[in-house]
C-alpha cells in the first residue's frame, strides 16, 4: 500500500494531489445500494461478509474513490456488549434496553469479539476483491465508534438532539458513566486490533456527536477514552480520529497522537491544521450540503479547499460528515472527478 495517495497523505507525505474518500460513501444515494437494501435488513447486510463487500466496493467501482470504508456500523460493538439493536426505517437506529444506571452498565460485557468475527470475515472478502484491482492499490478504512458517541446511543436508546439523558447520566451518575465509557474503550480497542490483523489499512474512530459537549466535558468523557484506545492499538496502520466539534477540539484530539485529524466545516482547514503538531495531517473538511448545489458551486467550494492546502503535505480530502441519502448521485461523481483532476 505504500504507493497508495490515501496512505501516503495519511503519513503525511507529499502527494501530487489529494486523494479523496467519502465518509458515508456506501449508502442510500446510490441506486445500488437501494437493489441490495431492498433484499435484506441493514443488520443481515452488515453480517453476511459477501454482501458487507458487494456494498464496500460500489463505490470504488461507481466513484473512483482512492480508499474504500468497510460497510458495517459504529453501533455494532454496542451490540456485541448486550445491546438490542435494530435499524428500522425512517427512525434510525434503536437500542431496545437502553442503559440508565450503574446495574445495567455491570451487565454489559466487554469480552465479545467473538460476536464480532463476521467483521473480520468480510474484511478479508473485501481485501481479496481489492486485490484483484491490481496496481490501483486502494487501501481498506477499518473504523469503530468512538467511546462517548456509542454511549450517548446506548443511553438514548437511538438517536438524540439535545442528548439530554446522556448527559444527564454523565453529570449525576458519573461513576456509572465513567465505568461504561471504559467498557466500550476495551471493547474497541480489541475489536480495532482484530480489524487491523484481518487487515485492515488503516482505522477511522467516529466521534460524531462530540460538538454537544463543553470543553472540560469533551477532555473528561471523551477524549480521554480516545487516547486510551489509540494507545493500546497496534499501530501498524494509520490512525484517523473524526469529531463532529473538531474546529473546536483539534488541539486536544492531537493529544491523543493519532495520524490524521478529521476536520468538520466549520473552520479553515489549513488554519487548524498549523495548530497541530507536525507530523499529524488533516481530512476535511467540505460541506457535505454543498453536493446538492449546482455543479458550478460544487467545484469552487472544492478548489477552495484544495488551494487552501496547497503546499501542506498530509491533506486527505473528505466531508465534513458523511453524505446525506437524498444528495444526487451525480454531483458525488462529479465532486470525486474534480478532486482526482487536480494537480498540486
Ligand atoms: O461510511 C460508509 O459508507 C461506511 C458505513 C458506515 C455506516 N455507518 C453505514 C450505515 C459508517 C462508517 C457508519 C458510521 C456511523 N453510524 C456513525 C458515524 C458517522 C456519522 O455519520 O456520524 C453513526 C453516528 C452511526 C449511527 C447510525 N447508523 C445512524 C444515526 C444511522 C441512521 C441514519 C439515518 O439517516 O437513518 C445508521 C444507519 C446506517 N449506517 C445506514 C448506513 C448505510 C443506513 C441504513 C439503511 O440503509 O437504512
């Protein structure tokens, strides 16, 4: 993978352009993934390993992408750990016995790769699809949920606006917080291990709904458990820690030494990015609303960006978050060829 531009800029080598991955690249924008979609639930899509690959490769084979993002959910390790998952239409995911006190965080348990070994299956069908795409050498994004972000949904039950019980589960019970945030960080950092020895080419940490916290909260119940994982993992593979709060948490994502800060869209990349220590680059960090414009605004806010980071090394180009399922599938085409045009 070493001549791979995904792994290249994740190393913070110098690239003759940025390569460009989605997050959220698989999914409901594409007429494709609607044919599978149709036949099976989400969950049976991410458990049987052959369709996990079919959905990880149409983007590679649809849009180019210069990385592919393994197919699966961050709610799976919440799952694994006693959790009654399920994902029904039109109301996103749901944990059917959420966690309200100290007594159902003690019944959830943290030894559960077993539960988890279909991910490691269908990594190795992915890799062995990716291989056969010969010279290209598109790298494999493994990834997991990052210990607040799966907390607040186990807590919630699904999803949240205001994420009012998990804080208020934070801020009156903090002992049962803290002792279940410690409990989905062992769990990632096996499951994150397991995902890196089925190979995996590098790993993506999803704190999406870090931005409701404040500053003193954000060190104390989440990153902190973001640098307890990356620091148990097995860094043979680069390391990529996403927030949706990282204009904000940049500097203390930092702390926790992984090799790429994923930057949301609220701040000039390359600002955050000289705040940073050498030695750590950037993804980022567009608009994801920006795809449903016209394709004439599509490229300028994309070469802004791009020229923004002109002579940085260590720039992957991404959203800010992932893709949403109504944006036409032509103006993500069309934003991927513009990206892959450009030269430095
Ligand atoms: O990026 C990719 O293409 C890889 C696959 C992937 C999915 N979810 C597939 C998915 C990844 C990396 C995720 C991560 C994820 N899941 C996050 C972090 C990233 C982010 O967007 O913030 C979060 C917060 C979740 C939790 C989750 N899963 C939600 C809130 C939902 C419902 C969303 C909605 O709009 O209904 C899901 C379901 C989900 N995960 C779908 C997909 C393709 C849609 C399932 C369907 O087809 O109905």
């Amino acid at each position: 993978m070493k001549n791979s531009l995904f792994i290249k800029a994740a190393l913070s080598q110098e690239t003759e352009r940025p390569p460009v991955w989605m997050m959220r690249q698989a999914g409901r924008f594409m007429p494709e993934y609607w044919e599978i979609k149709n036949k099976y639930s989400f969950l049976e899509m991410c458990k049987t390993p052959e369709i996990a690959a079919d959905v990880t490769m149409l983007p590679v084979d649809l849009l180019g992408i210069d990385a592919a993002i393994l197919f699966s959910d961050i709610l799976v390790t919440g799952e694994a750990m006693g959790g009654q998952l399920s994902f029904e239409q039109g109301v996103g995911p749901r944990f059917a016995n959420p966690v309200q006190n100290l007594k159902d965080v003690e019944a959830l348990e943290v030894d559960v790769l077993d539960r988890l070994q279909y991910v490691a299956d269908a990594i190795r069908v992915i890799q062995s699809r990716l291989s056969k795409l010969g010279d290209q050498q598109i790298p494999l994004i493994g990834f997991a949920g990052a210990p607040f972000t799966v907390m607040s949904y186990l807590v919630e039950g699904g999803s949240s606006k205001d994420f009012k019980k998990t804080k208020l589960f934070m801020f009156n019970q903090p002992e049962a917080a803290h002792k279940l945030l410690q409990k989905i960080a062992d769990v990632t950092v096996d499951y994150l291990n397991m995902q890196i020895a089925a190979g995996v080419n590098a790993v993506q940490i999803f704190d999406s709904w870090a931005l409701a916290l404040s500053w003193d909260d954000y060190r104390e119940f989440s990153h902190q458990y973001i640098q307890n994982i990356i620091s148990r993992l097995n860094r043979t593979v680069p390391v990529i820690s996403f927030c949706k709060g990282s204009s904000v948490f940049a500097p203390i994502m930092a702390e926790a030494k992984p090799d790429v800060v994923s930057v949301d869209w609220n701040a000039d990349i390359r600002n955050i990015k000289s705040k940073l220590p050498q030695g750590i680059a950037v993804q980022g960090n567009l608009d994801p609303f920006v795809l449903y414009a016209d394709k004439a605004v599509i490229k300028d806010r994309i070469l802004r960006i791009i020229e923004r980071m002109r002579g940085e090394k260590g720039f992957i180009f991404n959203l800010g978050h992932g893709i949403m399922p109504d944006i036409p599938f032509d103006n993500v085409k069309y934003a991927v060829e513009v990206i892959k045009e450009f030269r430095y």
